[in-house]
C-alpha cells in the first residue's frame, strides 16, 4: 500500500465521523456559505499576470516539517496577494500535512483573491465543507475519484458557485476527467515515488486536446522552469514548498514572480 492509499482510507475514516459531528444544516449556516465565489479560470487566461498560485502549506509526507519558521497563514496569504498571487491554495489535511482547522478561514478573511481548498476529496459533504470554509475552487485528484464520481462532485461545486480544479499525474487518467470541470492542474510528481519530472507532465499537456486553464503542480523552484511550462502552454503554477520553507514567504514568492516574468533564474 502506498501512501496515497494510505490517506484516501483514513480520509474516508474522516469524512464519516465529521458527517456524524457536523450536519449539512449546520455547514448552511456558515457566513462563508452565501458568500459570492471568485472566478480562478479567468484570472489564469489573463496573459497579463504569470499565474501563481500560492499555497499555505505545514508539512508533507515526503518532505517532512516545511513551514520551519511557524508562519501564520493570515499574514502569509495577504503577503502572497500583495505579491502577485492570482489565488491561495490553502492545505486542510491535518493527519499528513499538519493543518489546523481555523488555517482556511483565517487566509479566507485576509484575502480577496480565490482560494483553493486543497485536499484529498471523496466524498459530496467535502463540498458543502469547502463553501462553509470561504473556497472557491475545489481540487479532485483524479488518482482517488472516478469519473462518474468526478462529474456528480463537479455539478455540486458548481451549484454552489465553486469552480473545479481537476489534478493527473498519469496519461492513463486523462480519459476519466469531466468535460464540466473548470481547470485541468498536472502534477509533476508522481504520487506514488514522489519523483519530479517535468517532461512528463509536457507529454501529458500534449495528449490533452483541451482550452481549459492548464495548471503545473509540485516542485517549482526555479522560475526558469515556469518561463518554460509556460512557453508549453500552461497558464498557471501552484508553488507551496519553495515560498514556505523561507524565512520571508511573501518576498520569496515576489521574487520569484518577478524573475520568472523577466526570464531569469534564482540564481541570477
């Protein structure tokens, strides 16, 4: 058992005794729920922003403790916003990332930009909890979900105003997405060895015949290799580990911005 596996069993362990702990009235009755969602897709088509998302992130399973110097996801989230972030992407697994249950409701009230909740999502009640969160985009990690189960969660998300990002990691997945979904993330690291390739992910693009806002996840660190993806065609870059194990996140995540628009590397 790897471990993806491994997390989706104890997420589906989670979603049960939270469904037994919080009702659906009661998400309902959330400010957050009513509130008029951000549209991510149009601001990754916008050529005239670079596309960063930024992610709030804790810890890994494969990297261990990242955020080392205890940043506060308010301050680095309005940090990543004033830098040029077009959304956040806020962690809310707490087994295996390590985050706390007030994390996405403090980047939702510091920010006015999307936010992405991000985790490993199985089940209809996760939406309900990502509208009652402040989110407005969603991910589905196509390794974990299939396609019928895809599309009935996408058509929920969208009947609240939540747009939908869909994530492979594998050629082999890309039959499975939904024609609905909004956003189509690759992942560059392979879920089961955690190995980064970006080839691949470029192999994947090409055997996508789609105009959807195409993502790049996981392992950017040099804004050369954004310069690069981007030249391929994606429209956007989820960035979490290279701005969160810094001493300044919000500077590192400016930086980073601006030496990806002027073609550089970090180390120029």
């Amino acid at each position: 058992m790897n471990i993806l596996d491994t997390i989706v069993l104890r997420k589906i362990e989670e979603v049960d005794y939270l469904k037994k702990t919080i009702s659906l009235s009661q998400l309902q009755q959330n400010s957050n729920y009513n509130r008029e969602c951000h549209t991510l897709s149009d601001r990754l088509l916008d050529k005239s922003n670079l596309g960063i998302i930024a992610e709030y992130k804790r810890k890994s399973p494969s990297k261990g403790l990242i955020n080392k110097h205890g940043h506060a996801p308010a301050n680095i989230a309005k940090e990543y916003a004033d830098a040029g972030a077009v959304a956040i992407s806020t962690l809310t697994d707490a087994e295996f990332f390590g985050a706390k249950d007030t994390d996405i409701q403090h980047v939702r009230s510091s920010i006015d930009i999307p936010l992405l909740r991000k985790d490993f999502m199985i089940d209809p009640y996760q939406i309900h909890q990502a509208k009652a969160m402040g989110a407005d985009v969603i991910l589905l990690i196509g390794a974990i979900i299939n396609k019928d189960k895809a599309t009935e969660m996408t058509e929920l998300s969208h009947s609240l105003g939540l747009q939908v990002l869909y994530e492979v990691h594998d050629i082999s997945e890309l039959e499975n997405i939904p024609i609905t979904v909004d956003i189509i993330g690759i992942n560059n690291r392979d879920l089961k060895e955690f190995k980064v390739d970006y080839n691949h992910s470029i192999k994947i693009k090409n055997e996508l015949d789609t105009n959807k806002p195409l993502i790049s996840e996981s392992g950017l660190s040099d804004p050369k290799i954004v310069h690069m993806l981007q030249a391929e065609g994606f429209n956007g870059f989820l960035i979490g580990e290279a701005f969160m194990k810094t001493e300044a996140p919000g500077e590192s995540c400016k930086s980073f911005v601006d030496m990806a628009t002027n073609n550089k590397t970090m180390d120029s």
